[in-house]
C-alpha cells in the first residue's frame, strides 16, 4: 500500500511541475528597458519552438530560474521567427542564444549552451 501512494504522490508531483505557471514572458521592449533602467538582472532567450536546441534550454533556464538564487532575474523570450528586429538590436546571431544582463549592461552570452553547469555559469555572469 505505501507504494502505490509514493508513487501516486510521485506522480502528482511531476504534473504539478508540469503545469507550474512559467517564469518567462514574451519580449517587449518597454518591459525590457524599464527592466534594464531599474538595474535588474535579466535573461533573454531567442526561441523557437521548432527548435530542438532552443527546447533542451528552456527547462534548463526554468529549473535554474526557479532557484533562489536567480530568483530576482526576468526571462524575456524573443521569438525566433517573429522577432527578427528585437533580434538584431541584440545582436543575437541565431536561435538559442541566451543573453544576461545585470545594472544596465550585458554580461554575457552563450549560443546552443544546453548544459545546466554552463548556463547556470552563464547566469552568475548576472548575479
């Protein structure tokens, strides 16, 4: 009996991680500079959904955001195929780019990076 009611409690464990509200929002540049003005460490992914990279990074960044000690970043998501614009103003080469920013200025950047130690390397760049 105490199985089945671990594993029940197992199983709806994973479905409320999977239906946990995400901690990113699509880019808008007036978010983003008033993110940028107040000094806050900020994280932007270049995504697109058909991506295989870009779909490997993105429970990297949820499960690293989700952290307390990223706690205070925002995630801003730039859609890779509509987002061409936003894209070169970044200066971001290509989908699964990840770019930190903390105080108002860019402190680093990674393209295809889907391990957690690099990215989560990548984030301290904004801590």
């Amino acid at each position: 009996m105490f199985k089945s009611r671990h594993a029940f409690a197992a199983a709806l464990a994973a479905v409320a991680l999977s239906v946990a509200p995400a901690l990113s929002e699509p880019f808008s540049q007036p978010k983003f500079d008033a993110a940028m003005k107040a000094g806050a460490p900020i994280v932007v992914h270049v995504n697109a959904t058909w991506c295989p990279t870009c779909m490997m990074q993105k429970p990297v960044l949820s499960k690293l955001l989700s952290e307390d000690r990223y706690g205070k970043f925002r995630e801003f998501v730039v859609d890779y195929d509509q987002g061409k614009d936003t894209m070169r103003a970044l200066k971001a080469p290509d989908r699964s780019t990840i770019i930190v920013f903390a105080k108002g200025k860019e402190t680093g950047r990674g393209v295809g990076d889907v391990s957690e130690a690099s990215v989560s390397s990548l984030l301290n760049t904004g801590l």
